[in-house]
C-alpha cells in the first residue's frame, strides 16, 4: 500500500466516523417520505434528545459537529450548492480527508438554478471557467449541478477548504469510489437539447479525484 493512502488505526476509525456523519448529514436533509415511519429512539443509547438547535437529536452525551453547510461562500468564491446526495470520503495526506459531494440539482428545474453554486440570482456564475464547465442553459449559465470537494483535518477538527470540482452537469444523484482514489458521479437523468433548456445531452458518469484542487475537466465517460 503507498504512504499516500496508509493510515493508523486510530485515523482509520476517525475516517470511518467522518464518513458516517456526513453520509448522515446528507440524509438529514429530507423529509421523510410520505408513508415513512420515524422511531424517535436509538436501541442501546437511550432516548433521543431533542436539540435546541434543529438540526439533529441524538442520544445524551452524544454531540455532532457541522462542518459545511449549503449556502455558505466557498474558498474559490462560489456557494456551496443545495441537494446534497452521493458522497465519498478519501484518505489523503497525513489527516487529512477530502470528502467529494453529489449535489442533485436539476436542469430543468428554475428554482434548482437558483440553489446552485452562483447563488439565488446566479450573481456568482462568472467565476466558473467556462473550459472547466460540461454545459449551459441557452442562455449560456452553466447548470447547477456537480460536485464539491471537502478537505478536512481529523486531527484538528477543522476543515481546510472546500471548493466546486466539478460544474454544469445534471441531476448528481448515486456515485461509486475508484480504487485509486477518485469519485464517479453519475447523472441521474436522460437530459437532451429537446427536452430541457440544455446545449448536451446528459445521463453519463464523470470522475472526479480526489486529490483535486478545483474544477476538474468534465469529461462524460461513454461506453
């Protein structure tokens, strides 16, 4: 195994913990389904606790951290997306994990374009390169979707900085890890010029590493 992806046992278990929580972040997100049932109880640790804040109840002495939240500015000026979904988390240098998130914001939604990284009234869009971007409206906004990437420091608690890797795809819904370290995205939609306010057609996977430092080239992998 390379130095690169070596870990004690110790950072092990803090990046399994990670990973957990922010998959739970992710869920935390929606509603319950209609039909679905919530059991306010954790079998084993007690009652949950209602938190003051809104955010998540958990058993007594028990305590989660937010490290990111949808909105807020990122480090290469960009908001952080809404709709979070797939995600993986990755062993990189030292402590440090990157976290690549799915964000699954539609096409062809108006209100989705508005939770994408360039903000309510897509004040922001300008600091996309337009290389790095896979498509645009006809207006020529790039659409919302992508992913973004986390990095965080086990050791410190803190994370390190976080930033679009990649833009103007659709619908990032479900997405798989590489064994060399990357994230597949995948397109949960069949988006085409005809149906959409689209310029390509959509429905591919992308891969993103995740050793990246910003917007990757958006290259669809086709069969």
């Amino acid at each position: 195994m390379s130095s690169e992806f070596s870990l004690h046992r110790r950072e092990a278990l803090s990046l399994g913990a990670a990973a957990m929580a922010f998959a739970g972040a992710a869920r935390a997100q929606t509603a319950p389904a209609a039909g679905e049932t919530y059991v306010d109880q954790a079998p084993g640790y007690g009652p949950l606790v209602s938190d003051p804040n809104g955010l998540f109840d958990l058993p007594e002495g028990f305590s989660y951290h937010v490290v990111s939240q949808g909105g807020q500015t990122m480090d290469d000026g960009l908001l952080v997306p809404g709709q979070f979904d797939g995600m993986g988390c990755f062993a990189l240098e030292g402590s440090q994990v990157a976290l690549v998130r799915n964000h699954e914001l539609k096409a062809s939604s108006s209100t989705h374009g508005q939770w994408g990284p360039g903000g309510f009234n897509r004040e922001r869009l300008h600091l996309l390169d337009p290389a790095k971007v896979y498509d645009t409206d006809r207006q020529g906004r790039p659409l919302p979707a992508g992913t973004t990437t986390v990095v965080y420091d086990l050791r410190t608690r803190q994370m390190v900085r976080q930033f679009m890797s990649l833009a103007g795809t659709s619908t990032n819904c479900a997405g798989g890890q590489t064994p060399w370290g990357s994230w597949l995205t995948c397109e949960e939609c069949q988006d085409t010029p005809a149906t959409v306010d689209v310029k390509r057609e959509h429905g591919y996977v992308f891969e993103v590493p995740a050793t990246a430092t910003g917007l990757v080239d958006p290259v669809p992998l086709k069969a």
